[in-house]
C-alpha cells in the first residue's frame, strides 16, 4: 500500500490509556511504564477530553518541582486543551500537523467522541513497514535480475554502473547558487558503483544559502538507499527555515524509519550573506575545518549532535562564526581521515590539518587537488575502505547582486 493513502485510524492506538484529572502524577507514570507509551490522555466523567499527559510535560516541570510532587494531581501537570485530529485524516497530513503544532500524540476524535490516540511513533512504524515492503520488493528484483545475469558477467558489471549512475542521478545537488562571494571544488569517489556520501545546497531565502554534508553508514545498496532518504529528507526542510538546527531535527524525524545500524551522519551550515556570518550544526559528522586566511590557521567548526535516524526527538543547536574574506572550509566525510597505509596507520585529522596549512589560501581546485594528492601518496597504493568525499569552499567579499 503507498503511504499516501494510509489513515489515522489505520495506525491509531483505538483504545487509549485514559486518567481522570485527579489521577496522582505517581500513578499517572506507572501507568505509562506499564504500557510502555509515551503520553496518557485526561479524561472527566470517562468521556470528556480535558488534557494530556506526557513525558514532555514531566520532563519539563520535575526539575524545579517541590518535594512531593509526585501526589500532585495529573490535571496540574497536563497540557490543557491538546490538539486533537480526525481519524480520517491522511498519513503526510497527520505528520505535517504534527510538525507544525511540535507535538508528538494527538488525541483522535470522531463525532466528538474520543476514540483512539496518534503518535509520531505509531506513524514512523508505519512508514518503516512500508519502506521495508520496498526494500525487499527491490531486492527481489534485483536477485531476480542477478540470476538472470550471474553467466552474463560483462552485462552484470554494466548494469551495476548503469545502477550507480542512477543513484548519482537521484543525489545529484541542487544547483549551486550563482553568489559571487564564494566558489566550490569537490572531490566525491565512492568506494564502488553505489556510495553513501551525498552533498547538497539550499537556498531558503535571497540571504542565505545552506550546505550539507552527509554520510550514510555502510556501502553499496543499503548505503546507497539511505543515502536516497536523507536527500529527500533534506530537500522537503531546507527551504522551508534558516536555522540548521532545524533542519537536522526535521531531517531525524523522517529518517526514524531506518532499520538495524542504519544511521547517517550530516553537518548543515547556513551562511548569511548580510550579516556575513555562518550558522551551523552537526549531527555525529567529522568537523569541517576552516582555513582563516588572517593568519593561515586552521580550526575546527566543532559541534556536537547525535545521528540522525537514531534517537527520536534528538535537539541539535547551533554554533556561529563570522566568516572573512579569502576564508577556506574543507568539509569532508570520515573516509578521508579514516584512510590507511600499507602499515594500517590512519591518515587521520592532523595530517589533513597540516595538509591544509600548506594549501593556505589557494583557489578551490588547487586545494582539491592538493588533498587528494596527499591523500594518495600517504595511501601508497592501499584501497580506499569507505567513500571519499571532501568539497572545499571559498569566501572572498563582493558586493552581492
């Protein structure tokens, strides 16, 4: 079934965990442990809808709360008149009013009864049956194909580039943005014909232009594929605000549907073109490094956020720095650093530092080449074990058009 098409009363929970308004908090929380949920609705006279009770809420107020607390009634700690939906109500519907409203459960309501409950996790489980239906309708095709082929191995090797360049066709960044301060080079060289690393721009308003780097754990096909999601991920958040943060957070909302060790990594930086200042947030990815033109140093832009895909509700705040002209960053994912020699060492951070600091303030496709050249003399002929990924940026002021 297309995701499109499932309900809210498809993936309700139609019988709720329902308190009334006198119920203690201790009594309250047991109740939630015991059923292993993540809100219980408040109810008067076991059919008014009065409020909700969630872990939000008791994260929000235990802190500063006064010994004793936990005999306090529900109704005091509850948020009072919940946002409510339709069970009819569509699945991309019911996300984006969930997004828009930053709740995670909605009480249901049909003919101004209460009849069940939503929540953001009822509605990932639901898409990850879905994408896990696609998953194994691809793989059987592919099988399917690769059987046809196993005696056929210069028509398999043809298909597997035709496969890769159609995931580089899907990844294809959106165009960079014709903006005078800066230029691009980049240097992207998956491990085999289907990588995980994937980059991309955005422009949410005239003043600012996003970037993102990300890394999707694993290689080939499962890599490649959740490397497909962040990417629409990204593209559906990323013109919509100006505040990375943000968008990380909406990018782990929809990749909550990933599967086993599934996860991917992603820095997302958004510069201001006024204000010449970038604004950035990471989430678990390697630190791009910023080669400052004054005095040739180079430094990391340090933050700290879990993957994306893992842990739901995850917050990723945000740095600033003011970026000066003739400014380099070098972004790269942890194929570059996690490289390795004939005697196993890393190529490592510092090596790309120091790398860096001879570059200093070069034009974007000399540095490129310079890392790269590094890289592969360091390397000496071993194998690359992951996908290598690195796009240097350069700022020098102009006068924006």
């Amino acid at each position: 079934m297309n995701s499109t098409e499932l309900t809210v009363r498809q993936v309700m929970q139609p019988e709720p965990v329902c308190v009334p308004p006198d119920t203690p908090i201790r009594e309250a929380m047991r109740l939630m442990n015991r059923q292993r949920i993540g809100a219980i609705l408040v109810v008067r006279d076991s059919k008014e809808l009065v409020g909700i009770f969630t872990e939000r809420d008791l994260l929000k107020r235990v802190i500063p709360a006064i010994p004793g607390w936990r005999d306090y009634p529900v109704s005091d700690w509850m948020s009072s008149d919940p946002y409510t939906i339709s069970p009819d109500v569509g699945w991309n519907e019911a996300v984006g009013i969930m997004t828009r409203f930053r709740v995670r459960h909605l009480p249901v309501i049909e003919d101004q009864r209460l009849i069940g409950i939503i929540s953001a996790r009822a509605l990932m489980n639901r898409r990850t049956e879905y994408l896990d239906h696609k998953i194994d309708e691809s793989t059987r095709e592919l099988r399917s194909a690769n059987d046809q082929l196993l005696a056929r191995d210069a028509e398999s090797a043809y298909n597997l580039r035709a496969a890769g360049q159609l995931q580089t066709t899907l990844l294809l960044p959106h165009p960079r943005p014709n903006w005078p301060e800066f230029a691009w080079g980049v240097h992207y060289a998956p491990l085999d014909h289907l990588g995980g690393d994937y980059y991309d721009f955005a422009t949410p308003d005239a003043d600012h232009l996003g970037f993102l780097i990300a890394d999707a754990s694993g290689h080939s096909l499962p890599a490649a594929m959740v490397a497909i999601m962040a990417r629409i991920a990204f593209a559906e958040v990323a013109n919509r605000t100006i505040h990375p943060g943000e968008v990380l957070g909406e990018m782990n909302l929809r990749l909550q549907a990933l599967s086993g060790e599934r996860f991917v990594t992603a820095f997302y930086g958004v510069f201001n073109r006024k204000s010449r200042t970038l604004h950035y947030a990471s989430a678990g990815h390697p630190h791009p490094l910023l080669i400052d033109r004054a005095n040739g140093t180079v430094h990391p832009l340090v933050s700290q956020g879990f993957l994306l895909g893992v842990m739901p509700g995850e917050i990723y705040f945000e740095k600033r720095i003011d970026i000066r002209s003739g400014d380099r960053i070098c972004f790269y994912t942890d194929g570059v650093i996690e490289a390795r020699n004939a005697i196993g060492e890393l190529y490592g951070t510092e090596r790309l530092v120091e790398c860096l600091q001879k570059l200093g303030g070069n034009d974007t496709e000399t540095i490129v080449e310079g890392i790269n050249s590094d890289l592969r003399k360091f390397c000496d002929g071993q194998l690359f074990t992951d996908d290598v990924t690195f796009v240097v940026a350069a700022f020098d002021d102009k006068p924006s058009t």
